[in-house]
C-alpha cells in the first residue's frame, strides 16, 4: 500500500525563524499532547510564532505555543498556551542544552507536521542575526527575484 504525499505537510509554521535567525542543525521531536489538542494541530489551529524550546531538569519544553481550543470538546480543553513537553532522546537533550550553554545558541521550533498520525515538531539549534545579516539576505533574496524576472522576460 502506497503512503500518501501528505505526510510530511506542514500543519504550522513558523517562517519568523528564519527571518531572525541562522537555523544550523534540525531535530524531529514528539509532543506530549491532552485531549483534544490533537484534533486541532490536525486543523491547522496551532502557532508557532512566539513559540521557543527550554532545557529544564533533563527535559525539553515548548513555550508560548498556541492551539486554539477544539470547540466540540470544550469541556475537556486545557489552556491554549500551556507548556508542552518535548519527547527527544536523552543523548539529543543533553547534547543540545551543551551547545546552548556553551555557544550561546538558542532552540526555535520551525513545523509541526504528522508523521504516521503522530505530531512531531521540528526543533532547531539556531543563532540569531544581527540587522545587517537581515539586510544582506533580504538583498539577496531581491536579486534573485530580479534574475528570475529576466529569465522569465527572456524565455
């Protein structure tokens, strides 16, 4: 039986993160969910915009990540911004809260996508950019638009 294209489509994004900061290496990590969330991550009702990853006790944390309530189970839903729990080995953890103590780098959720029905969200380690390195990406990102305008004329 064929898996379908879908699997790996993005249910939230956070296309900030790139905007401010260099996303160098990328993990995939579960999330600890209750009740309902799942019903609305699968409806695309989740954020990711102010969302950030922290290393506490061994353990690793989403913060500041919105799911709106599903409304048919409004008995049973939790608070939309409640910290969510991080399901990652504990090698990668100890490894990732390294890399942030010692090189000053910070974790920054990039997707959350289903995987064989299971929500699993995209972590990265990532440093921020200073003004002018936005400025030089948004120039670069200008010219090639341009260059893309003049093949496009061309052809």
């Amino acid at each position: 039986m064929a898996k379908s294209a879908a699997k790996d489509r993005p249910l939230a994004t956070n296309r900030k993160a790139s905007h401010e900061f260099f996303l160098l290496d990328r993990l995939e990590a579960g999330l600890v969910l209750q009740g309902p969330e799942i019903k609305s991550i699968r409806a695309g009702q989740m954020s990711l915009q102010e969302a950030y990853v922290r290393l506490e006790g061994g353990e690793a944390w989403l913060l500041n990540a919105h799911v709106a309530p599903y409304n048919p189970a409004s008995r049973e839903n939790s608070d939309a911004r409640r910290p969510r729990k991080l399901l990652l080995h504990r090698k990668e953890i100890g490894r990732l809260a390294d890399q942030v103590r010692q090189r000053g780098f910070t974790i920054v959720p990039t997707r959350v996508y289903l995987k064989d029905g299971r929500a699993k969200l995209e972590i990265a380690l990532a440093r921020g950019k200073k003004q002018y390195d936005k400025r030089q990406a948004m120039a670069a990102r200008d010219s090639r638009r341009e260059l893309d305008r003049i093949r496009r004329r061309k052809d």
